[in-house]
C-alpha cells in the first residue's frame, strides 16, 4: 500500500473538529479554507488510487496539531 493510501486509510475515521472539516467535492461544492480532501481515483476495473489533499499549509498544521490533541504520534509531513 502507497503512503498516500496509508495516510487515506488512517485519517478517513478521525474527526477533526470545527477548524478542520472534511468536505467532499462535488459540482459546484465550495471548499472552506483551510480543509482536508479525501480523493479517490478509479484505474482500471478494480483499483482505485486514494489520497488526503490538504487545502495549504495551514490546514497540515491544523491536522497535526488535531492528531496530537488525539494522542496519535504521526508526523504529517506536505508530499508531492
């Protein structure tokens, strides 16, 4: 499993609070800022590519300040 999948599998049950929602996109959806996106992305038949996005540095601070709050010793760190 990629980190990114790791990192989608990880986070997807965590609630983050009022300062971080999590918004699913959409047509026309408007994203507050900061946020968390959790993507997903069909290749091929069967396989799906998942991945977190987050919205600016911001909102990766705000997310490692909410898993420490949590008691969860994970270093977020910005990928490509």
């Amino acid at each position: 499993m990629s980190p990114q999948a790791r990192a989608y599998a990880l986070l997807q049950g965590i609630h983050f609070g009022p300062d971080l929602d999590r918004l699913y996109g959409g047509n026309g959806v408007v994203y507050q800022r900061p946020h968390i996106q959790f993507r997903a992305e069909l290749i091929g038949s069967h396989l799906f590519k998942r991945w977190v996005a987050a919205s600016d540095l911001v909102a990766l601070s705000l997310l490692q300040a909410r898993l420490i709050e949590l008691g969860r010793p994970i270093k977020i760190v910005e990928g490509s």
